[in-house]
C-alpha cells in the first residue's frame, strides 16, 4: 500500500513540474531571448516580489502533523508571523535603471562635457546649465500573520469516502514597505522654480505615473487561500497528503504611481493549483528515540489574466527592408516610403523583427508634443506611455525539500527550496488618441515639431523634421508597435532558498500544542527578484 501512495506522489509531482514548463511563458516574449547578456534585465518598471505570506516551507513546519493528528472535534490551528528583509545588492539597483550602472549623470545642453551624460536634464524639466548625479538601491521590507484553520470533513458529514478529506482557509494580513532610496550628488545650478534638482524632477505633481519617491508602505489583506485536500497516507510518520487550493485577491493591486510600489500579493491575479506534502522515514532499522525523516513539499499554482496600467519605453524603429535607401534601423527610410515607422497612408509599419530588437532606455522620461497642437506643450512621457494591458502572469512554483528530526516532543529540519515564475505576457489593449511625437521644439519655434531619433541621453530629429521649408517639417508620431512590450513585463524568475526550523509539540488533555520558529536565506538566480533573508515564529493547536 505504501508504494502505490509512493506512485502516485512522483506522477503528481511530475505532472506538476510538466505543467508549470508548459505555461512558463518565456515563450511568449516580444523577441528572441538569446538577445539577453545572460540573466541582466534592465529598464524595467514593474517587479513582482516574493510574497512573504507564500511560504510553503515555513507552513508545513510542525503544522503537518496537525493535519493528520487532530483531536476529536477534527479542528486545528496556526498564527504565524513573518519578517523579511531584502538584502543590498547592486543588481537590484541596474534592473531598474540602463547600461549596467548604478550611478547616472543627469547634464544639460550647456554643460561642455554633455556628451558623456546619461540622461539629458531638459528632459525632466531641470535647467540647461544643471548638473548632477544619482543613484537608486531599492530596498523592500515585509511583515505579514497568517491565520490558518484546518478541520477534518469526517467530523461534519458521515461518508466513508470523505474520511481523510480536510478543508482549510487561511486569512493573512501583510505590511510590504519599498523604498528606492533615490540619493542625488554633485548637484550644481539648480533650478529658481520646481523642480529644483533630480528629487523634486523625478517627483514632479504632473506626473501621474512611474514617479521616483522614497518610502512607501501599504497595509493589505493579502490573498485568502482555501484548500481541499486528503491525507492518503499516515502511518507513523510517514505522510503523504495532496489538495487543490484556490487563491482569492483582496488586498491592493499596483496602480503604477510609482516604481517599485509595494504590493501583497500577486498583484490581484486569481489563482488556482495543487500541491502536496510527502514525508517518509529513512532510519526503520536503526535506533528509534527519535526518527530521521525526508520530506518533499510542492505547489503550483496557475494565475488568471487580469488587467493593469504599465509605462512602457519605446523601442528603436525598423526600415523597410525593400528600400535600399534605408540606413540603420533605428532610422527612418530617408526615400519616403516608411516615415518614422508610418507607411505614406498614415499606418503602423510592421513591428520590430525580434533579431532587430533595440531598446530605447528610460524614453518614458522623454518630453512629448501633439501633431497640429501648441508648440512646447512638453507632455510628461510617462503620462503618454502609461497604457491599459492585459497582463498573463502564468505559473508560480514553489519546491521544497530537506531533512527532519522528529523526537518524542521536539522536531527540527533543515531544507532547500526553489521558487520560480515564468515570464509575464504583456498585449496592450488601448491605442493612442492622440498622435504624439517625442517633443523636438526650441524656444521661439511656432510650428510644433517631433525629434524622433532622441534618447533619454540626447534630442535627436530626423533631416525631414528638422527641415523647414514651404511644406514645413514632417510630424512623426509614434504607434502602437513602437512600444517596447518587455520593458512593462516582469520577467520569469528562480529563486534558491534555504532554511532551518524547530519547535515543540505538547499533547494536552483537551488541545494539543504547537510552537516554533525558522530562518530562511533567499538567493535569486536571475536579475529578476530581490535577495532577502527572513524568519517566522509560529504557535497553534489542535482539538
């Protein structure tokens, strides 16, 4: 009997493990991947975290037995309260910003030594004769009490079949705080009115989205997660037991104010999956005052599309392969017969081929014009950039194993875990109302004019629209397929973690007790999720 319970957890672990290659999602991204310089991904704008209420290592941890040793009324319990704190590392820091750097230089056109800067200063409303610098080292911070509560179906309905079946909801409440830690140097000639400097220019009140500030902390329901499942093995402590757990968002769902908002959950995905718990042991012939166990922990769950507001950046424009007038990529065809990714009727040309991908860094920072409208209007861009998507976020898988000691009273492990995701698909689903073209305009310019070549580094405009002949300067917009769908996604991340646990166990006259305490480590493997450390401490019952 108990090779066959055996069986059946390798194919549900194997079929968990197909499920979650299959849905990935890296697939699904807006270009070929081997593009990548390893695991780097920068000029990002959103991040999804590690929730610190998603623990499957530190749930199981003495709670497993409680869900095959209940007392008569079939009922238990745990409260466990949970601390983590993200640890310092530079490429946390260059997933948000561009060209593997942790420090940019913020100059204006005025300064002599322009052409080593990394961001043009009139872009953010700053003076032409500023000159700084700044850095960012986001740093995040979580608290979270989950109530948990499991009781037996065989105490409630009378069914052989429902016997080893159970039911669970667990209830967690979590603090997230984020912090990017913007810190300016070297600033000189700052300006006579808002914005002053690089912090009021990243903080500006017309900005409605992406903005840079410092702490922000939201107190949140986190998702409520109901479980069904059986115990389909127990015989002393070996324990087999698989569910199926639905997880239901309450709490808030980032609203792109600001980068690296802090956020509870899966960013209000619906989600739905299985999981189960295996322990055998592994010393039967050897002395038995205590057991030495291995256990086997999985979950997977399968998120559901939902709709959010992204800033994108813009990515450099192809030519028309078929012109042989056409220049590099990122230039527009000089001959006509594709202006600025448009073709002559005023359509999008076709989008980017992946090989061709070039990224346009930080252009949400850009300064934007209508065509036919008032000349310096000087829209933000992430006002512009900011778009209504629907976002397919797919699976998250968390893995976990190790080793317990398991004592008349006592139980201690120490195990390894993995948590991953795939990479999220992005489709935009608002177009442009307006034609808007990157703002190319000087002081004194009467006719609005677009410079469709500038970078957050520079202001650049094609000959066509810098001439200014009888017919004027050609207006180039730009389109839906000049969007850079990856900058807005988060990519897929892996996670190495591991982690320790022990606590007691006191088999009372009426409530059986449980208390503990762990530490984890968490290491990412990609450049996609932050490195944090942290530890629980847990309490509860059974009766």
């Amino acid at each position: 009997m108990r090779k066959s319970y055996l069986v059946l957890f390798i194919l549900l672990f194997m079929s968990g493990i197909t499920f979650a290659s299959c849905y990935h999602g890296d697939e699904f991204t807006e270009r070929c991947t081997d593009c990548d310089e390893g695991n780097w991904y920068m000029s990002r704008t959103f991040m999804m975290t590690r929730p610190v209420s998603h623990n499957i290592f530190a749930e199981q941890s003495l709670w497993h037995d409680f869900l095959y040793h209940k007392r008569d009324k079939g009922g238990s319990f745990q409260v466990t309260t949970y601390y983590q704190q993200s640890i310092k590392r530079p490429e946390t820091a260059k997933y948000f910003t561009f060209g593997y750097k942790t420090l940019l230089k913020v100059l204006g056109d005025d300064n002599h030594d322009a052409c080593f800067r990394d961001i043009r200063a009139e872009w953010l409303g700053l003076p032409s004769n500023f000159r700084g610098a700044f850095s960012i080292d986001p740093e995040q911070r979580q608290f979270a009490c989950v109530i948990s509560y499991n009781h037996d179906l065989k105490s409630v309905v009378d069914y052989d079949f429902l016997k080893r079946f159970w039911f669970e909801i667990s209830l967690p409440i979590v603090v997230v705080e984020n912090n990017m830690n913007l810190c300016q140097c070297d600033v000189f000639n700052r300006a006579d009115q808002f914005p002053r400097d690089i912090l009021n220019a990243f903080n500006q009140s017309s900005w409605r989205y992406a903005k840079i500030n410092g702490k922000i902390s939201h107190v949140d329901l986190a998702p409520i997660r109901i479980r069904f499942g059986g115990a389909f093995m127990d015989e002393d402590n070996d324990q087999l037991a698989t569910y199926s757990v639905f997880s239901l968002p309450t709490g808030h769902s980032n609203d792109n104010k600001y980068l690296f908002e802090p956020q509870s959950d899966y960013n209000g995905h619906l989600g739905f999956g299985t999981g189960a718990n295996f322990q055998i042991v592994i010393n039967r012939k050897e002395c038995r005052n205590c057991d030495i166990c291995f256990f086997l922990n999985l979950e997977t769950i399968f998120l559901i599309r939902n709709w959010h507001c992204r800033t994108f950046d813009l990515k450099c424009r192809p030519t028309d392969g078929d012109c042989p007038s056409c220049g590099s990529y990122c230039a527009p065809c000089p001959c006509g017969t594709v202006v600025g990714g448009y073709t002559p009727d005023g359509n999008c040309a076709r989008h980017c081929a992946p090989c061709n991908y070039k990224p346009k860094p930080w252009s949400r920072y850009l300064l934007f014009n209508t065509k036919n409208g008032v000349p310096n209007q000087n829209v933000p861009g992430v006002n512009v950039l900011t778009k209504r998507v629907k976002v397919r976020p797919y699976n998250m898988v968390e893995f976990s194993t190790g080793f317990r000691v398991k004592a008349k009273r006592f139980e201690g492990e120490v195990g390894y875990s993995i948590w991953g995701h795939g990479a999220e698909r992005i489709e935009c689903i608002e177009r442009f109302r307006k034609q808007w073209g990157i703002a190319g305009n000087d002081p004194g310019d009467m006719v609005v004019k677009s410079a469709s070549l500038s970078t957050i580094c520079c202001r650049k405009a094609t000959p066509a629209e810098e001439f200014d002949g009888t017919a004027g300067p050609v207006f180039i917009p730009i389109c839906e397929s000049d969007l850079d769908l990856d900058s807005a996604a988060c990519p897929g991340a892996l996670n190495h973690i591991v982690h320790c646990a022990g606590g007691f166990e006191h088999e009372g006259e009426c409530v059986d007790v449980l208390v503990g305490l762990g530490l984890y480590y968490d290491i990412p493997q990609k450049n996609s999720a932050l490195k944090t450390w942290g530890f629980w401490v847990k309490f509860g019952g059974s009766f």
